[in-house]
C-alpha cells in the first residue's frame, strides 16, 4: 500500500489579525510540505490544480519541479491536471520536464476537475465537457507512447510527425485517471489500460467497492496486464497526538473552507454533527492519531483492495507547522503500521516496475 498526501496549496491566516498571508507563501510552503513527506519516507504527494485565492495552486508541475530538486525518493505527480481545459502538449512535456529532474519519479493524473473555473479562465466551454476530456486524454496517451506524434481532432491544430520532448527518463510516464465516481470513468480507465484513483470527500468510502470491481472487470476484459491494474484512493484526512483534539482543531479549518467552496458549489454547509459522523469509523474524514487511521486504512483496503491512498491535508488555513507534524505522523508511525499489515509499498513498486519493464 502507497501512503501519500495531496493539496490545492492553502494560504495562511494570522491568528491575531485574521490578515490572510500571500499565495507566494503558500507555493514555498507547498514545497516544504513536499520535502517533509520524502524526508518521513510518504510513496506520493500530488499537486492538485484549482484557480482561487483560497487555493492557488494552479501549476502544478512548476511546483513540482522546485520538489524534486529538494526530494530523493518520493514519486510527485498532479491530483489532478484538469486536461479538459489545458493542451496535452505542454502538460505531456512539463511533467516529462518534472521526471528529468526528478529522475523518473514523476506522474501525471488526468481527471475533469470538480469545479468549473479553468473553462472560462482558458475561454473553453462548459458544454464541451466530456467530449475535451475524452479527446485530450487521446493525445496524452498518444504522447507518452510516441515521441514524434502526427493526430489530428476537434478541438486543437493537428500534429503532423511532430518531436515532442523532453522524454521521460523511463520511457514513458505513469498516467492515472482522476474520477469522483463515475461507472463511465471507471470504465474509461480499465479500457484505456490506465490505473484509476478516486476522490471520494463524504460518506463512506466502502461504497466505492462496486466502482473498483468496474474498473478491474473493464480492464481484465480489454486485456491489461494485471500488475497494471492499479486503484487509488484521495480524500481528506489530518492526523494529530490525540484523536478526540486532532477533530476538534480541524473542523474548524474544514469549516472556515466550506463556508467559501460550499456557496459557489451549491453546497450545504457543514455542521458539527454531519463531521463528526464522517470523520470517525467508516466515514470518508481519516481524523485522528495514528493508529486509529492506520486501522481505518487497512480496513478500507480489506473493502476496495486499493493500491494508494492519499490525503488532502491543508483545508481552511492550517498553519504550516500543524500540516507539516501531520505529515509526519502519517510517515512515520502510520506507514509503519499498515506496511506490517498489507506489505510494503516500495518492494510492491519495484516487482510492478521490474514487470512493466519486463513486458516492453
């Protein structure tokens, strides 16, 4: 099992003034928070892609780059690049940049987003929604298999024996595709032969068994070898030194987040009483100390069989020392204790890398 973090960066807010501090600090701060996990031994830290002031994280692979010049052995990909609104071009060739530098570690999952404002920030339209992805998502796979490309479609100029470089340090890069929860994007996955994470904010996480199995018997069924056959899991989860504390603390920063995101998403807001129902035994909040979100994950795995799971962390202004001590707590006394129970998730990497190379 791969133990990881993800975030859309989070600005810091002064506790005596309340003065919200700048994006620029939440970018040196995401880079440090990055370190940390490769320092505490985390598998994966993911950059997600938003465009707000309350998460400004909105190039990934140029934080990610400034990463892996700081970090040894943690993998660094994007949670997620919403491709429908961006060229697979230069995303194929910015996180290709991000391996080079990180000597192959890096990965690129592709997904539709959960908001909507990229589309009118790079004048796409909303109705094109599925039809961007799917033909975007094309050209990425094509790029990564092709190092001189000719394609041609809808929505952007033709490439005719095109060279795009740089190329990735191990032939190609590690695609993942990005879902909520769809049965067609778990479909979409399994037939396109890419590994599916699913990012799963509320309820129980268990009933997401059903979508897995979806993804496995598509994938079995178009023939992709079963070391490929991979599923993740992101969701929101903070660790501290006393579970009941650790709740308590973050709800008011999953609150101060909501009462922003819940308005333009057409939300309800969040009550006490809906948190603490999800953040305890099978719901979709990993809060708490330790080993009661080590016991959550190996529970969850018992359920979804799952290969990844990573959490977003930085909700509603956290204060960088409080991420970064969860961090490692997740690094250091939960990795521990899952590895011992479902395998260690660097020897599982190395025999996936060694059959994937066997098979080329």
């Amino acid at each position: 099992m791969e133990l990881g973090v993800y975030s859309f960066g989070d600005v810091q807010k002064d506790p005596q003034t309340g003065e919200l501090g700048s994006t620029a600090e939440a970018m040196r701060n995401l880079v440090e928070a990055i370190r940390v996990a490769d320092e505490v031994g985390l598998d994966y830290f993911g950059v997600g892609e938003h465009h707000t002031r309350e998460m400004p994280a909105s190039a990934a692979a140029v934080i990610l780059s400034g990463a892996a010049t700081v970090t040894k052995n943690i993998r660094l990909g994007s949670s997620v690049t919403v491709l429908s609104t961006d060229d697979p071009v230069r995303v194929f060739q910015q996180f290709a940049t991000v391996d080079a530098l990180s000597h192959g570690r890096a990965e690129i999952t592709a997904g539709r987003g959960s908001s909507t404002e990229s589309y009118p920030l790079f004048g796409y339209e909303l109705a094109d929604y599925d039809e961007l992805y799917s033909e975007k998502l094309d050209l990425l796979q094509l790029l990564n298999r092709e190092e001189i490309v000719t394609w041609s479609g809808k929505h952007r100029p033709s490439l005719h024996e095109a060279l795009v470089v740089p190329r990735p340090e191990n032939g190609e890069l590690t695609l993942w595709l990005g879902t909520g929860g769809s049965p067609g994007s778990s479909m979409r996955a399994g037939q396109r032969w890419l590994p599916v994470i699913y990012g799963i904010v509320g309820g129980e996480p268990a009933r997401f068994a059903p979508l897995a199995n979806l993804y496995r018997q598509a994938a079995a069924k178009s023939g992709m070898p079963a070391e490929k056959i991979r599923v993740g899991i992101a969701n929101p989860g903070f660790l501290g030194d006393v579970g009941p504390r650790t709740r308590d603390m973050w709800f008011g920063h999953r609150r101060a987040r909501a009462e922003i995101v819940a308005p333009q998403r057409g939300h309800l807001p969040i009550s006490r009483e809906r948190y603490d129902n999800t953040a305890v035994g099978a719901g979709a909040l990993f809060v708490g100390h330790p080993e009661e979100i080590a016991e959550r994950i190996i529970n969850l795995h018992r359920a979804m069989g799952h290969d990844r799971q990573i959490l977003e962390m930085d909700y509603g202004h956290v204060p960088q020392r409080d991420l970064l001590h969860s961090i490692e707590l997740l690094g250091t006394r939960v990795k521990p204790l899952v590895d011992a129970e479902l395998g260690d998730s660097r020897t599982t990497a190395d025999q996936n890398s060694s059959a994937s190379k066997g098979m080329r």
